[in-house]
C-alpha cells in the first residue's frame, strides 16, 4: 500500500496500582482481585518512576486474543515490530523493539525468568495460548528497572498471570479462521473457597495449516493455578506448559521466489530416486516444556513486606529434518561397499535434541513508609543443558547402532544477581530513583559449534533518575541506566565474543487530563561492543550476531490516547531513530573496507501506529488498527541487497457482548480481519555474503544474497466465548 496508515499503541493507564487490596470489575468473570500485582511490584514501574514504558491489561488483549501468539498481540506498542515464521501469527513469532530483536527483551513470568538461558530467545510457540492466563503485561523500553535473567538491551517485558477470580466462572472459548485455523480453550475458576483459597485453571488447543506451504501448527498448552490468601499471605502454585509440533519454515525465499510464488517453502525437500521432487512430510520442531512456580507474598508489618519464589522448568524435544546425500563422516559412519563401489553418503532422517532443566529462585522485600519506596531483592539461577543427535533412519546404516548419538555436547549456566532500588519524594513535586544491580554469570559448554566454553561474567548495572510533577496532569522525568550482557551459545560459534555494555538515557514528558493521555520521550543508547545481527542464519535458523564495537541508537517516541467524544477515541504513536555502527569494518573480495557509519541491522527508522475505536454502546467495539515500518536493511554494509522494504499493515476488529440472565452470564462474538488492504509486505529476511573464490583465478569475490519471509493477505479469524 502506498499509503502510510497509522497505528496504535495500546497505551494504558499510567498508574498501574500494585495495592495489595485494590479490585477491578471483570464483567464477564465477576469481581477480579488484583492483589496478585504484588508478585511482580518488585519489576514493575509507575508514573513516578523515570522509566519508559506501555502496559497492556486482559481487557485490552481480549477482542483480539483468538489464537495469535503474545509478539503479535503487541505488535501496536511504540517501536515494537512483530513477525511470524508461517506468515499469519500463529508458530513461531518473533519481536524487536527499539530494532532489538528477542534475544535481548529480557522477559519475565511472575517475576521469574523465562528467555532460554542459552540462547536468551523467548519462544512463545513452546505456550500457545499463554495470553489467554495473562492478567497484564508490562514493556518497558531501554533498560528499564532491574530485573532477572539476562539483562535488558533494547526493553524488558514482565507478565503477570491470572489473578485471583472472587466469584466462580467457567468459560468456553473457540475461533476459527483462514489456513484452517482453529482455536478452543477452555477456563474455570472455583471462586474463593471459604474466602481463602481459589484454584483456576486452562485447556487450550490451536491446530493451523499457516500460510506458508505446509507452515502447520499443531499446538497444546495448560495452565492450572491454586491460590491461599489470608489478611497478610498470599500463596500461589501455579503448573503450566505446552506441547508444540510445527513444521520448519525458517529458510525463507529468495527475490525471484518471493515475485513468482510466495508460499514456497523450501523446507523438507529433496529429490527421490526417480528424480521427482519431494517434500519430506515430518520436517518439524516437536518440543514440550512444563513450567512450575511457587509464589509466597508476606505482609510482615505494615511497612514491611516480602516475594519469595521457586520456579522450575523442564523442556525436551527435537528438530527432525530430511537429509539427502549426507557425507557418512559427519555421523562417523564408515564407508562401505556396495555392488562393488564404495558408499560414503546416505539420505536419512535425523533428530537433533535438546533436554534440559531451569530452577532457581528469586526473592524481593519492599519497604514502604512516608517519601520511602525501597526495594532489596535479586535470584539465583540454574540451567543444565543436553544438546545431542540421532539418526532415525538411513538407507546405508554402516556401522551404526539403534540410539547412538553422533553428536553428545551439554551445558551448564548459573545467574546470580542481586539489586537495591529506590524512589524517594523529595516534595510534592520532586522524586529521586536510583537502582543498583550486580549480576555474575558463570557459562560452561562443550560442542562442534561452540568449542569449549568456561566462562565467567561480572557484571554492575547501576541506574538512576529524577522525576518532576509540574502539576497533576505534567510529569517530567530523566534517567540514566547502565547494563552489561553476556554473549548467549551461538556467539560461540563465531569465535570469542565479547560481553556487551550499554550506557541508556531517557528524557520523557506524560501528560495526563481525563479525555487525553500522552508519552512523549527521547532516548540515547550508547554501545560498547553491541552483538549486532549480522542478517546470517546458523543450520538451524537461529540469527548470527557479532560485536560491533563503538554504536549507538538515538530516537524520538510518542504515543497518545485520546477521547474524541463518548464514542470515539484514538491511539497513534510513533517512533523515529537512527541506530548506527561507528566505524564499521567489513571484509570484502578479501579486502579489508572502511564504511564508515553505517545502519544497525533490523532498526527501521521510521514505525507508525494508530487504534481508531468505536464504542456505540457499552456492548459493541469496533477498532481500526494499523501500522507501518519504515525501511530496514537486514545486514550492517547499507548493501541494496539487503534492503527489507518499507510497508503498512491494516486490521479490523469487531467485538460484541449478548448479555444474560442466570447461570449464562455473556456470550461474546469476535471477529479479526487482518491485512484488510491485502498488502503483499514482507516483515523480515535474512542477508548474508560469502567469499567465491573459484570463479577467477587468483581472484574472491563477495557474494551476496538474501532471503525473506512474506506474510499473509487478507485473512481473518472468528471466536466465540460463553461465559458462565
């Protein structure tokens, strides 16, 4: 489309109140108790914290929640980008914000880590339907406030799970869609048992053909919670996980495939003995991953008050894949003889696994008196990994063995932090924040990739602010943050990386009257040997990064919520940056080339937003949302071969409310058409180059080359909701 339409941010109410008895009215699961807020206090920030953030709660999730995963239902929040593997939302998703891809979001459930430990990636298609248990969730950009795992390099997102449900409710949810989509869940509540205990609970199902060629999803997931509460305890266990089998759809397309057939998914294929081209039906990721937490919230006096959590996390599960003439040595197969001549290559299927486990700890105390907010708290973690393979099938065995393993590497990390922060009220209208973090990590791994790894990271992140309340509706605020971050695995395998820092500030104006909410800020990111994506993929589709040394991300970000009357309001926000590698060095036709600055890799310049929403009656909503991103190159030499192009984006969505009488309480019908103008846009790729040095003589010569993800057109999902 040529036209740029806005887009939204779903920028919600600023002062997110984390008072241990405050409720809110859920009218379709009756009186909601929001004490539970107090399990993820410790991370989350308000309006008087300098800090850059957005908030999204389950009533600003719900019209759109209709299987699509957690990137893409916040994919109209301010510098955030959103894709998806299959072209539709639903398998594997992906998120940048501020041009920072997952791997640097630092992601929290209830306050426990959830990035892999390894690969600091965040994998939602491992929970499908995980925003269907999710109270609220908060993005704050940049740095942010100290949290666990990894430290936050472009934003930090904290999620908080169902909260308490006063009142018992069961719910039956079902949608269906384009690509044979179908998603059905089902949620109970008990209600409060004797005023003290609750136990709730979630089944969910989502099946998807994708819209890539065979991109298919076939997705389960749970969630089951109890829940003790007293004057001055809260407890919560909580039980929850998925199982997912999606087939491969990462190795993209090329510009010719891209023009002639964009649903062309080369995965799986090969050619068959007759010298027709196949498609290996099982080409698929098939993973588990069971997540188990304990939450003790302790009102020890009224000032005093604690978190304590224990958390532990099993994942098991593999990629299968189809290889065609494999060399017998990357197996340790012995050559053999057959019909006379020697055979050192066979077609088989592999698996390659991974098998690990996650626990540790976290714990916070908060004391809270007059102009005194002080919060001491921090985590011990650990992550002990398996990465093994096996092949399942070969047309020429050799001589291997039922089970063996032709490759066995492990891996063990520990994370230790703890962190002191504060906010004092100097005055009415004057508050100073301040926030120191010390962080070790300790990383030990064998493998053919990694190499031997037994490293060792130290790391203090302090951060400090003020903030100016001109008057009730002008709030001013500066800050300024520091956080270091180990390299993850696939680092590894381009050599020795190095750790990287990051100096952030943040310079914000919030204007708050009751028809219109604004957030304006400025921010300055200033790297040291920032792991930058190179645009270059590894063997299983995980991007490649590599220190870049001196950069930098600058930019401009705004969003707004404004009423334009009892029916109509509006949710634009925009964000403009510049983000740069200093002095950059690149390698080409094996000579070493000054660039100069140049553009970091995946970080538009440009991204635009805006929710237009129309609320006749109390019972209907209808929303206009749309986005566009500006250009982006996906590798850092400003190559034309590497330029994703700029596009827009337009959804409609429709949500009505039947309300009842009697034990049916609401039936709520949702409709979500997404790509209303049938943009063909492409929201993600990879580069890379290679030296050809066969080609002339004495001569290398670069290569280079691109790959892209396209998404779907038009399409839409339905849903259904009986509330009871």
């Amino acid at each position: 489309m040529k036209s740029v339409l806005f887009t939204i941010v779903a920028l919600i109410s600023f002062n997110l109140g984390l008072r241990a008895q405050e409720h809110e009215i859920d009218s379709l699961q009756g009186s909601k108790v929001v004490l539970d807020e107090v399990f993820v206090s410790a991370l989350r920030v308000t309006k008087e914290s300098p800090v850059t953030f957005s908030n999204l709660t389950k009533e600003d999730i719900k019209p759109r929640n209709l299987g699509q995963d957690i990137p893409v239902l916040m994919n109209f929040l301010p510098s955030v980008v959103t894709t998806t593997d299959a072209g539709a939302g639903v398998g594997y998703t992906g998120i940048r914000v501020r041009g920072s891809d997952a791997t640097r979001v630092n992601v929290t459930i209830n306050g426990i880590p959830y990035n892999d430990a390894e690969s600091q990636g965040t994998f939602w298609v491992n929970m499908p339907d995980f925003a269907s248990s999710t109270e609220s969730l908060q993005l704050q950009r940049g740095v942010g406030t100290s949290t666990n795992g990894a430290g936050a390099f472009g934003a930090s997102l904290n999620v908080l799970t169902d909260g308490f449900s006063q009142d018992a409710y069961g719910q039956i949810s079902s949608s269906v869609g384009s690509f044979n989509t179908f998603r059905h869940n089902l949620k109970f509540s008990t209600g409060m048992l004797n005023e003290k205990v609750e136990i709730s609970g979630r089944l969910s199902k989502i099946n998807s053909d994708g819209y890539i060629d065979r991109a298919r999803s076939d997705l389960d997931s749970y969630f089951l919670q109890g829940a003790y509460k007293d004057d001055n305890t809260l407890i919560k266990a909580l039980l929850f996980g998925g199982h997912e089998i999606t087939y491969q759809a990462w190795y993209g397309i090329d510009a010719q495939t891209l023009q002639d057939d964009r649903t062309f998914n080369p995965s799986g294929i090969y050619t068959d003995e007759n010298g027709n081209t196949q498609f290996y039906d099982n080409e698929v990721d098939n993973y588990k991953q069971d997540h188990a937490q304990l939450l003790w919230n302790e009102q020890i006096s009224e000032y005093w008050s604690t978190n304590i959590a224990l958390h532990y996390t099993r994942g098991r599960g593999f990629f299968e894949q189809f290889r065609e003439d494999d060399d017998f040595a990357t197996y340790s197969f012995e050559p053999i003889t057959v019909d006379g001549d020697e055979v050192n290559t066979t077609d088989l299927i592999r698996r390659r696994w991974l098998d690990n486990d996650f626990y540790g700890t976290v714990f916070s105390a908060n004391y809270k008196k007059n102009k005194l907010d002080l919060i001491v708290g921090g985590g011990f973690n650990k992550y002990e990994g398996d990465h093994f393979g096996e092949v399942i099938w070969a047309r020429y065995a050799s001589n291997s063995s039922y089970k063996d393993r032709y490759y066995d590497d492990n891996s063990t990390k520990t994370d230790f932090n703890i962190y002191t922060k504060a906010n004092y009220q100097l005055n009415d209208q004057w508050s100073l924040y301040a926030d120191l973090q010390y962080r070790t990590v300790g990383y030990e791994a064998n493998g053919e990739d990694t190499g031997v790894v037994d490293d060792t990271f130290n790391f203090f992140n302090p951060k400090a602010g003020v903030t100016f309340d001109l008057n009730k509706n002008n709030n001013f605020y500066f800050s300024y943050a520091v956080a270091n971050r180990e390299p993850n695995r696939n680092d590894y395998e381009s050599g020795n990386p190095k750790p990287e820092r990051l100096n952030d500030f943040e310079l914000g104006w919030r204007y708050l009257s009751a028809d219109v909410q604004v957030n304006t800020n400025m921010y300055y990111m200033n790297y040291k040997d920032q792991l930058v994506l190179t645009g270059q993929l590894n063997d299983v589709g995980a991007p490649l990064r590599e220190n870049v040394g001196e950069s930098y991300r600058l930019g401009l970000e705004l969003d707004a919520h404004i009423k334009l009357g009892p029916t109509w309001s509006i949710k634009p926000n925009l964000a403009l940056s510049t983000n740069k590698n200093q002095d950059f060095v690149f390698e080409r036709d094996g000579e070493l080339e000054e660039l100069g600055n140049t553009n970091i890799a995946f970080s538009p310049n440009l991204i635009l937003g805006n929710i237009i929403s129309y609320d006749p009656t109390n019972n209907l909503n209808v929303s206009f949302l749309s986005k566009y991103v500006g250009k982006q190159y996906m590798g850092n030499i400003d190559s034309d071969n590497s330029v994703l192009d700029a596009y827009s984006q337009s959804d409609l969505n429709v949500q009505y409310t039947f309300n009842c009488n009697g034990f049916l309480k609401s039936i709520v019908l949702s409709g979500l058409v997404n790509n209303v103008f049938n943009a063909k846009y492409v929201s993600n790729g990879y580069f890379y180059t290679y030296d050809d040095d066969f080609s002339v003589p004495d001569t290398i010569t670069t290569i280079e080359g691109a790959g892209y993800y396209p998404q779907a057109g038009t399409n839409f999902l339905l849903g259904a909701t009986v509330n009871f």
